[in-house]
C-alpha cells in the first residue's frame, strides 16, 4: 500500500479575514498554522504535502511555507483553477467565485494516486487528528463494493469564534459511530455556553445540541474519490448552472453525503477533544497567537518548529 498523503486546500482568499489569512503568522518566530498542521502531519507519519493554491499566489506561497518546509517533506502544488471544467463546459459570464473543495480536491487528480487525508489550511487540528488518520489511511482499505473513508470530528463547542459566525457541517453519527449525513450551516454563532444556527438572518435561532459532532473538513479517502468527484461533477454543473451560475459550489460533503445515500461508501468518525484553532476574522489572530503560544509552554510543541 502506498503512503498516504496530506492535502491541503489553500486556495482561498479569507474575504472575512481581509487578506491571504493562509500565510499571516500567528508566534513570535513566524509560523503559521499551516506550519503545525504539517509537523503534526510529518510526526504522524506523512512524507508528502500537496497544497491546492491559486495559480497567482503561486510566489507567495512558495515564499511563505513551500521553500521552507521541502526541506522536511515533499512538496507539490496543483491549481485550483476556475476554467477547469469539463469538455463543453465553460465559466458563466461574471463568475469569478471558485467551484468549491469538491473541486479543489479534484484538482490533485493528476498529482495524487493514492490515499489522502485532505485539511483546510487555516484551521488547527491538532495532533491526535493526524495520528488517528494516518493510522486509518494506513490500516483500511476500498472493498470492492464499498469504499472506506474516514474523518475527524470536533465537539461544536470547541470550534466557535467569539467575533462572529462559523459556518460548520454538523454531522448525525449511527449507533457505531459511521457517518449518516453532514447537515451544512452556514451561520453559527456561540449563544451563551452553547451554540445555535440561523437560516434567515438572525429573525429566528435554532440551538445546537451540546457536544454535537461537526466537520472542520478533516478528511481520509481513498484515491476513489477522486474518480468519483470527477464523474460527478458535470451533473452538478448541469444541475445547477441554471439555477445559480455565478455562486453555486460544489462542496465535498456533499458528495461524501451522495455516496453515503447510494451505499457507496461509509465515513467512520473519528472523534477529537482537542480545541480548533483558526483566524475566521482578523480579530480572532490575538486569541489563536495565546493559544498556540500555550500549547508550546505546554510541550506539546518546541518554540522553533523546524
């Protein structure tokens, strides 16, 4: 079996946060979370990165995080680019919001040939999610008539911001703890010790279960679905090009979802207690710089990372 590989989706400009959020430092020596996301990908036992980038952030991200860390692991980049469509398909008039992480994710079909576990690269996961998923990745494999995959979740309550709203993929498990479906909402907000979601703008409020298990885009899959978000892909442009042309996405989950609906596939959720970390808005940075800051005081990580 081939090692598995790490994704990262950083092709995202961060419009709440102002700016390239990716590669804004967040200590004193300059590292930024995409620095801990890979030395606690490399500690678990990875040994190559993938970064899903836009082609004109390309310098700065080599700059930033890609010189430096080929050092420790190696390194490629694919292009999440708007025209990569398919055949007799092309960009809407106007459009200029990218196709979404299902798309992202798409664009390392050429480059990624085996497992993958696929993160965001703003968030913090935390050491024990990359152990767990190397672990699974390393340890399971695709049945003929069912894929397996895997991903980390996180208690809700230790993925809010207190500067605003989140959105999050709240997940309902079965009694073994397998994926069900992934409910997307959209706007979260903390409400006191808790957490709720609105649909209409904050007219009403829905609350969240306390200590329900949501997404922060952790993934393990096999190299299916890469064939899979590849052939499904021009049923969602036909699909929704017509109804949404210039916002529409296609996110992961959803198909994650699809094929779990169809008998495909199962998720096995794999559950962390640690607390995300992540700069949604520019005001959050202070509170992320403390954490991190903690965690090193801590042990859990050495002042210089490489």
């Amino acid at each position: 079996m081939k090692k598995p590989v790490l994704v990262v989706m950083a092709a995202g400009m961060g419009s709440r946060y102002g700016g390239l959020k990716q590669i804004d430092p967040i200590d004193r020596e300059g590292h930024i979370i995409m620095d801990f996301s890979v030395y606690d990908a490399v500690k678990a036992g990875f040994e190559k990165v993938v970064f899903i980038i836009k082609r004109e952030n390309e310098a700065d991200f080599r700059s930033a995080i890609g010189d430096r860390l080929s050092r420790q692991i190696e390194v490629a980049y694919v292009f999440q680019d708007l025209h990569n469509l398919p055949e007799g398909y092309a960009v809407p008039e106007g459009r200029v919001k990218p196709w979404g992480t299902g798309h992202a994710v798409l664009s390392c079909i050429n480059e990624v040939d085996g497992s993958m576990a696929v993160i965001n690269a703003d968030d913090y996961y935390g050491s024990h999610a990359f152990a767990m998923a190397y672990d699974f990745l390393t340890k399971t494999e695709d049945e003929p008539s069912k894929y397996h995959y895997m991903m980390v979740g996180y208690q809700i309550e230790n993925t809010l911001t207190e500067n605003g709203h989140v959105a999050r993929g709240v997940c309902v498990t079965d009694a073994d703890g397998y994926l069900v479906r992934v409910d997307e909402r959209t706007h979260i907000e903390k409400r006191g010790d808790g957490a709720a979601y609105t649909e209409d703008n904050g007219a009403t409020w829905t609350q969240i279960p306390a200590r329900s298990t949501v997404s922060m885009n952790m993934w393990g899959f096999s190299a299916s679905i890469l064939s899979e978000l590849k052939s499904r892909f021009t049923r969602f442009l036909d699909e929704n090009l017509k109804k949404d042309p210039l916002k529409c996405e296609y996110f992961l989950p959803f198909v994650v979802c699809e094929l779990l609906e169809e008998g495909r596939a199962d998720v096995k959720v794999m559950q962390s207690l640690d607390r995300w970390h992540g700069v949604t808005y520019k005001e959050d940075k202070p509170v992320v710089m403390a954490a991190i800051q903690k965690l090193k005081d801590e042990g859990a990580y050495p002042q210089r990372l490489w």
